[in-house]
C-alpha cells in the first residue's frame, strides 16, 4: 500500500488507521476535485520499441500489449519476484 500513512506510534512495525486511510483517500479525492485530472506526460510508450534489446534478468518476460481502456500499447513487465 504505497503512500498511505502507517502509524508507528505505539510499535516500531507500524499499523493502518481507518481514519487515517479515510482522510489520505479523501484529502486526494478533493485535490483532484480542485485541480482537475493530472497532466500525463509519456516517458516511454509501447509503440515501436525493440524489446529485444533491452537487458532484463533471466526470470522477467516484458512484451509490448495492445490495452483497451487507454487505446495504446503498453509494456507488461513479468517477474518472478527476485530478480537475479
């Protein structure tokens, strides 16, 4: 759970408020409201690339993929955890 606040107050592991996670989903919820949707900037697309040369360890698969929702292609990374 990337970037939602873990409370470390009463042991060192950390735990999850309700509360808190409410207020996280609702501060986003009402910056996107005021600001509007995010700028996208593509970095990289999967349109054209040559897959094959790119150096990934011996356990990850990438493949360029046609996705439906963004009208686009993508890169899917597969890998089995440990990278080496």
């Amino acid at each position: 759970m990337a970037g939602v606040p873990m409370s470390t107050q009463w042991e060192p592991a950390g735990h999850y408020y309700p509360i808190q996670i409410a207020q996280f989903g609702l501060s986003h919820y009402s910056k996107q409201i005021v600001e509007g949707d995010p700028e996208v900037t593509t970095l990289l697309s999967g349109n054209d690339l040559d897959l094959d040369r790119w150096l990934v360890a011996s356990k990850t698969t990438v493949h360029s993929l046609f996705d439906k929702m963004r009208l686009s292609d993508v890169i899917e990374f597969q890998s089995s955890g440990w990278l080496w």
